[in-house]
C-alpha cells in the first residue's frame, strides 16, 4: 500500500531533504552574482506566504467546521495590510534599508535610543508568543503523522505504536538539526538569505497545489460541484455555524490577523527584512491577496463534505488528509500530507531562524561584550562570528525544546485556530510602539518599554495562563475563581467583564493597557540624545538622504584597533573590504591614524547588519575612548545651534512670506481698479445702448398719442420703428443676460458628445436666408466628416450662427462671399469662417473679443448690435474647452477660427484620416 507510515516519513525526509538541495543551489548561484529569478517579485510575494502555516492548511477547515466563516478573518486582516502598503510596509522596508534594521526588536530598540533592554524585552517576549505557534506546528505535523498510522498501520512496527508525546520530540528534533543546517550557515542578520526564501516560495506552491487539489477532488471529483455538497449539508442538518461578521470576535480575529502579518518575526523577516527591492512591494500588494484568496477557496466545501461523510467525531482540522484516504485515493493523500508538512516546515524555519537572530543579537552578544574586558579580546573562543554561530544554533534548540514542551503540557486542546490566536495575541503587543516609532516623534523608549511590558502582562495573564488549565488543576482553579479568590481578577473575566469570548476580552484589556500606557509614559517622559537623533531618521525617512546617519562615537581609536573590531564581526575579508572601501588603511603601520566620524558612522551600520544596532553601538562604544565631551553636552550644544539656525531660518521663511503677501495685495489691488474701470465702462456702455432704443420708442410714442395730423402711413411707419426698436431693446438685454449667466456659470450646462458637422450644417442652413437677403454667396470648403465632440448642442450651434451671420452682415464686397471648411488635426476640430470683405482693421484685431467693440464706427447701417457677440462667443467656446481666434484665411476678409478637443470616443485612426 503506497500511504504506509514508513513510506510517508520517507517521503518526508526526501522532501527536507529536496529543500536543503534547493536552498543550497540557490545560495550559489546568488554568490555567484547570477540571483536572477530570485530576486524577482514573484519569489518575494511566495515566500511572505509563510504566513499561512499548517493552521491555514489544516486548521482553516477545522475553524470552518466549528465557527464557520470566521477562518476568512484570518485572510482579510493580511489583506488590509498589503492592500494599504503605501502607508506603512513601505515605511517600514525603507527605514529597514537605510537603518540595516536586523529584526523586529532591533528595529523597535534602534528607533529608540538603541536601546539593550527594549531589544531583550521584545525578544523575550517574542519567544515566548512564538512558543505556542510552534507547538502548533508540531501538533500538525504529529497529528496528520498519527491520521496516517492509525489509519494505514498494520503491525506493531507501525508509528501507530508511538504516543504523540514521543512523535512529537522526534520531529521536534529532527526539525531542529534540519533548521540548523539550513539556516545558519553565515552570521550576517540583515544579509538577505536567497537560499532560504527559494526553498519557502516553493514549498508556497506546493502548499496552494495540495490544497487546491485536495479541493477540486472534493468539490468535481467525489461531488458534483459547490450546489451538491451544500445540498447535501442541509439534507444531512448540517449547517454553517454562525460567524458574527463584523461581530467582537470577528473583528478581534481581523485585528489580530493585520497585527500577525507585520509583528510576527518570521513575518517581518521575510517581509521587511529579506527585501531586496522596495518595488517588489507594488506587486505583493496584489498578489499576496491572490494567493490567500486561493488558499482559502476550498475550505468551506471541504469542512461541509467532511462533516457530512466522514464518521461522528472525526477531526475536522484533518478533513484535507482523511477525505482522499476514506476514498482510497492514497496518492492524493500523500500529496496533501506533504503540503501540510510544507506549511509548518516553512513557518519553523523561518521563525527559528528569526528568533535565533535576535536572541543572539540582542541576549548573547551584548552580555559577552559586557562581560568581556577590553584587553581580553583575542584568541579563538572570543571570536564574534564563532559567538554568534554558535549562539543561534543553540537558539534554535531550544525554540524547538520550548515548543515541544508547550505542546507536551497543552496536549489536551483538539483544535489548531485557538493555539495559533494565542500566539497572535502576544506579538500584537509590539503593534502600538511600532506605529510610535514611525508616525510619532516624540514617543520615548520609556513609553515603549512600559506599554510592551504592561500589554504582554495582561496578554499573559488574559489569554497565555489559561491555555495551560487541562495540565495544570492550580491553572483551571485560577481561571474559574481567581487568585486567592479574587473573581475580579479571573484572567477571562478581568474586573468583572464577564459573558465576553476570551479572545475579545484579551485582546480588549491588552491593547487598552498598551496603548494607555505608551501615551501616558511617553508625554509624561523626555528623550535621550539618542532618542532625539534616532526619531527624525524613523518618521520622516522619506525626507531624508539614507545616507544621512547620526555621527553619535567620536573619539581616538585608530584604524588598526577598529579593524580588529569589524574582523571579530565581519570576518577578515568583508573588514578589508569595508575598509580599503572607505580609503582607510588598516595595517599595523597605520595604527596611530585616527579616524572621521562618518567611517565610525558607516562601520557602525555595517557591523548593525551581523548584530543588531544595539549591539554594534555597545561595541563600538567599548573600543573607542571618547573626547572629554558627553553625548547629552554634546547634544545641547547641538540644540541651541540648531534652534538659531530654526529661528533665523523662521525669520528668513516671514520675511519672504510678508513680502509674498505685499506682492500679492498689489496685484489684488491692480485687479480690483481694472475690475472697477470694466464695471463703470460697462455700465456707461449699456446705459448709452438702452438709452437709444428707449429715446426713438418714447419719441414716436408720444407722436402717436396726439393721433391729429397723422396720416395712416405715417402711423404704419412710426409703429414699425417702435416695434423694431423694442426688438433691437429685447435682443440688447437677452445679450447682457446670456453675458452674465456665462460668466457666473450656467447651473444647466452640460457638454456631451455630439456631432459638430451635423451642428455646423444646421448653423449655414439657419443663414442662408440672411444671406440670401444681402445677396451674399456662401462657399463650403474641404469639410472633415463625421467629428464628435464634447459640446452643449446650442450653445455650439450659437456660436456658429454668431460668426457666420457676422460674416454675412459686414461684408463689403461688391460681390460678398462667405468661405466655411472643416478639417481634423492633431489640434482637433478645427473650423474656419472666413469673407472677402475689409476685414478687421489693425486698431481693433487685439481686443476684437472684448465687450462692446465693434469694427465699425457707430451710426453705420450695420452697426446695431452692442458688440458682445464676439465676446459671447468666445466665452462659450472656452467652456467647450477649445479656442475662439481671428486669424489668416483664404479669402482677403476677416476669418475667425475655431478649435474643439475631439473627443477620446474617435479613435485615433478616424484623426488621422481626416487630418
């Protein structure tokens, strides 16, 4: 049989070591310097799904079988995260870049102060939150392990002899030297690990290629799609157990989810740390959502199949193994089996190693480098490279050890989504003074040091303690009475909140104290000189030069005794290296040459990069003996430089700005008498225009009232003139109205596609008969077709009707002709109307579009407008967004032009054919 248990370890210990092939093959070709693919986006978006660990895997299904949709809370909160990258993934890459940043704890004591005990407290803490996630991973690992054996064993030789406990510690070691050899195999933190991140993008798609194997079997292959299985739910009273979106829990599952995928070591390794390109980001940002959107397609028809087939009381957090074994489908199985074993791998090898840095960064080496006097630092056992080795080997030791001890003491829990929140829970204590270090300047690592320890007490005490009552009776007695018998303080009912779901009531109480105590400390507490340095670097890195470093160690080491130094951390060839970089000897016959602080500065990144800036700064800080003048002198010496350069720099900012400001009023106030001259030109104008018409009708009005003496001749003329002068009056204040409303904005405007040939057709038609009645000859030239533009059809047409009338009634030709043509350009539609008459004299070309001009001299028969036409015109050809102009034509007279956007609907061939 192919699913026997000796052949699933085999294939598991073929596949580890498929992994390590993997991983070794990659590393050479990265130092060969042919990375190629893999330091391409695609790898880096893989390899962040180290995110979805066997709880994903296995767990997912188990969580949709018990709380039904809450498992896609687990997928949204990372989604938020890297939907919204610009904000802060961004920030956090580039600070990590500039900064050499080595892990989530170097980055939080860096920005503060670089500070050892922030670092060892955030490290402590992290190991501790990580525990129960790596016992998650082994519970799956044994757990799908035992599936099989039970399942498939057939003699006493068969592991289902074994007790989980025992299976357990023998992956746990076997885990063990398996993270060792892959992951330690050099001492630089901040160094990307391209053999690492190769072997997780892989094991990411065979993790997404079971599962979306394992689902379409279930989903096609033993149902007959989505419909069927959940028919057969329903007939089976199966139903999806209320999930409350948008409820506490699931918001506190989303809330922690978001927290996960950015404070979780291993997260922000991958993430921040093992970025080789801040642009790989833009395509995380939508491809990290795909891929869990993929992992997440199949796991409700699997939870409900499984729990319509599969026997009472079978474990759903196995449905992705047991479904294609009840069905003899043992190479399926295998298949998946490998996939589960692919996600809790990735997860503990990347969280070993993660974890193991900072323990050696942040515990080991700054107790050595304190421990250890200065005059002692040679020979072999006090080598910093051989330290660090062997201090992350042993790391990684013991985070297997203190997962298999967790899984030992908490082996009572069924469920794998409990153990993996509990985890969450406490590495969302790091978010508050994360947010702090990038967004807030004036955060102190006081504040940062309280609210992390005050949030991982009640974390501990709310969620972490209660974990441990089916091992312990004195744990279970303080869940349900409290200690001492204080129920105000039961750790899942804190001060009497009780009803409340235990994940809520955590997250709740610790983020309040957290956040409560980080603002509260940090207004009520001063920074550091460090602190003061290390601030602007982390919240305003984008306006800063990443080479803009502080030059904090200033002092009178000479090179031979800082290469020393950098040879104990770098290793002789990268020391030479940095320093033959930098134009600094460091041969013994130099070694009374002293050094700038900017090489200082820039050894001291470097050495940040092997062991965390914290430690780097304590080390450097050992080797040289400083000037007589402290840091915080040093410093207020600095601050009252800095505030006369700020406060000449002010002054310098108010005199521009005041003089900004005159020249602003002067121009106002230029503006303000043109606008008075316009407003009293404007007003002298229409009063003489109004005036006229309304002197001739008052005047015959008067004679017709003394009918005596007229003949009726004479009283058909009279009424004629009173009525044409009503009409010259009616159509001067339609134009001042139209004017107004133009310029004031029309409510009712709106430009939509039309056809402007078809519109200029209609205007020649509407005059033809004024053309007719001055004998004038209309010619229509090269026309352009069908042309769309954005237009309002009669204001367009208005337009038209405007110049062409103009064209008509000034014509002085003796034998008038008017010339219209159409043509398409890259400009757009463009039409010239133009005549063979006088044209525009030269005194009134440049303000032709200007209220009340007229080219003629008043008192001409053809002189009865107001001379707003134009002007009209213009304005609507403005709001068309094109452009009204007098220009050359083809005849000697005047000929206007005017020029409209085609619109984006025309395709770019139609313009061309037509230009």
């Amino acid at each position: 049989m192919i699913l026997s248990p000796d052949f699933v370890i085999l294939t598991a210990v073929g596949y580890v070591g498929l992994l390590f092939l993997l991983a070794y093959l990659s590393d050479a070709r990265a130092k060969s310097g042919n990375a190629g693919f893999l330091s391409s986006p695609a790898i880096y978006t893989l390899s962040i799904s180290v995110y979805c660990t066997s709880w994903t895997f296995y767990g997912a299904v188990g969580t949709a079988a018990r709380s039904g949709l809450e498992f896609m809370a687990i997928y949204m909160g990372p989604t938020l995260v890297f939907v919204g990258w610009w904000f802060l993934l961004r920030k956090l890459i580039r600070i990590a870049h500039s900064q050499h940043i080595t892990s989530i704890a170097d980055f939080l004591s860096s920005r503060f102060g670089k500070s050892s005990r922030l670092a060892v407290l955030v490290t402590l803490i992290a190991v501790v939150s990580i525990t129960p996630y790596i016992a998650l991973q082994l519970k799956a690992i044994t757990t799908s392990i035992q599936t099989v054996s039970v399942a498939k064993g057939t003699g006493a030789d068969h592991l289902a002899t074994l007790d989980e406990v025992t299976l357990a510690l023998g992956v746990a070691i076997g885990m063990a030297v398996f993270t060792i050899l892959f992951g330690t195999r050099n001492v630089d933190a901040r160094e990307q690990h391209p053999g690492v991140v190769a072997a997780i993008a892989f094991e990411a798609v065979v993790k997404l290629l079971a599962l979306l194997a394992v689902g379409v079997f279930v989903v096609f292959g033993i149902s007959d799609g989505f419909a069927d299985i959940y028919a057969r739910a329903v007939d089976a009273g199966v139903r999806i157990h209320e999930a409350e979106p948008f409820g506490s829990r699931w918001v506190a599952v989303l809330f922690l989810s978001a927290c996960a995928v950015i404070c979780l070591p291993r997260q922000f390794q991958i993430t921040v740390v093992e970025n080789s390109n801040e642009d790989h980001l833009r395509t995380a940002s939508w491809a990290f959502p795909c891929y869990m959107l993929a992992m997440s397609l199949f796991i409700l028809p699997i939870a409900l199949y499984g729990q319509t087939t599969m026997p009472p009381g079978s474990n759903p957090d196995m449905f992705v193994l047991t479904l294609p074994m009840s069905t003899g489908h043992d190479a399926l199985a295998l298949f998946a089996f490998i996939g589960g074993f692919s996600s809790a791998t990735s997860m503990i090898i990347v969280a070993s190693i993660a974890l193991s840095i900072m323990v050696s960064n942040h515990i080991v080496v700054p107790l050595a480098l304190r421990r250890a006097p200065r005059s002692d630092e040679t020979g072999e056992q006090r080598d910093i490279a051989r330290l660090l080795l062997r201090s992350r080997r042993i790391s990684i030791a013991l985070m297997l050890l203190l997962g298999f001890l967790y899984f030992w003491l908490t082996q009572g829990s069924d469920a794998l989504a409990p153990i993996g929140l509990i985890s969450f829970g406490g590495v969302a204590q790091f978010l508050p003074a994360m947010l702090a270090a990038i967004f807030w300047r004036t955060a102190t690592m006081k504040g940062a040091l309280a609210a992390i320890s005050a949030g991982f007490v009640v974390w501990a005490w709310t969620l972490f303690l209660p974990s441990f009552d089916t091992f312990s009776p004195v744990v279970a007695d303080v869940v349900a009475n409290g200690p001492w018998g204080i129920r105000a303080l039961r750790p899942e009912a804190l001060f009497g909140m009780e009803g409340m779901d235990p994940l809520v009531h955590s997250v709740f109480w610790s983020m309040l104290v957290n956040v409560s105590v980080l603002l509260c400390v940090s207004a009520a507490t001063g920074q550091n000189a460090l602190e003061r340095i290390q601030a602007p670097l982390f919240v305003d890195v984008f306006r800063r030069s990443a080479s803009l470093q502080p030059r904090i160690l200033r002092g009178s080491a000479t090179t031979s005794e800082l290469f020393f130094v950098a040879e104990r951390v770098l290793g002789w060839n990268r020391a030479r290296a940095l320093f033959d970089t930098a134009g600094v000897p460091h041969r013994q016959t130099a070694q009374q040459q002293g050094v700038s602080a900017d090489f200082i500065a820039r050894l001291e990144r470097e050495l940040a990069g092997s062991i965390g800036s914290a430690s780097a700064h304590i080390l450097l800080t050992k080797a040289i003996a400083g000037d007589a003048i402290s840091l915080e002198e040093m410093m207020q010496i600095a601050d009252e430089t800095q505030q006369a350069i700020e406060y000449s720099h002010a002054l310098e900012l108010k005199s521009q700005e005041l003089h900004f400001t005159a020249q602003q009023l002067k121009e106002a106030n230029a503006l303000l008498k043109e606008l008075h001259q316009q407003k009293d030109e404007f007003l002298s104008q229409v009063s003489h225009e109004v005036r006229t018409p309304m002197t001739s009708i008052r005047s015959f009005a008067e004679i017709l009232m003394e009918p005596e003496g007229l003949t009726p001749e004479q009283r058909r003329r009279f009424i004629s003139t009173i009525h044409n002068e009503s009409v010259r009056l009616t159509k001067l204040l339609d134009e001042i109205l139209d004017l107004s409303a133009l310029e004031q904005g029309e409510r009712d405007w709106e430009n939509v596609p039309v056809d402007a040939e078809d519109v200029l057709d209609q205007a020649m038609a509407v005059c033809e008969a004024l053309a007719r009645k001055r004998l004038v000859t209309i010619e229509s030239g090269a026309r352009a077709g069908n042309c769309i533009v954005l237009a309002d059809t009669g204001r367009l047409s208005q337009v038209f009707i405007n110049i062409i009338a103009n064209a008509i009634s000034h014509n002085d030709a003796k034998e008038p002709v008017v010339h219209i043509s159409s043509r398409v350009t890259q400009e757009g539609y463009v039409v010239d109307i133009s005549d063979n008459g006088s044209g525009i004299p030269p005194l009134f070309r440049k303000k032709i579009f200007d209220k009340f001009v007229r080219a003629e001299p008043d008192g001409t028969p053809d002189s009865q407008g107001l001379g707003l036409g134009l002007n009209i015109s213009h304005k609507i050809v403005g709001k068309l967004n094109g452009r009204l102009e007098l220009t050359a034509g083809t005849l000697p007279g005047a000929c206007f032009r005017i020029v409209l956007p085609v619109w984006q609907g025309v395709a770019p061939e139609a313009v061309r054919e037509n230009a």
